[in-house]
C-alpha cells in the first residue's frame, strides 16, 4: 500500500475525475439533465484510465 499514489499526484487525472463528479452532481441537482450525468460519468472514468495509465 505504501508505493500507491495520492489522487493529488496525478493533477491531470484528479482535475478530470472532480470535473466530472461536479457534472454529474450538477445533472443530477440543478439542470436535471441525462447530458449532464452522461458526461461527467465519462470524464471521471476518464480520470480513473489516465490515473491507471500514468502508474
């Protein structure tokens, strides 16, 4: 567990992944919208792939 990295890190991988969770919290709350949900989904396993790739 000692050699895993810190989400902050990573700052390309932590911005898209907390892009994507403000999208998809704003889809869900203030827009309603599936749009909205459906990119933030995205980006944030976009976060998690280059967080994945960049180890």
């Amino acid at each position: 567990m000692a050699d895993r990295r810190r989400p902050w890190e990573d700052p390309k991988s932590y911005a898209l992944s907390m892009l994507g969770i403000g999208l998809v919290g704003l889809g869900l709350t203030v827009a309603d919208s599936v749009v909205l949900v459906a990119i933030g989904a995205a980006l944030t396993l976009a976060g998690a792939v280059v967080a994945r790739r960049t180890r």
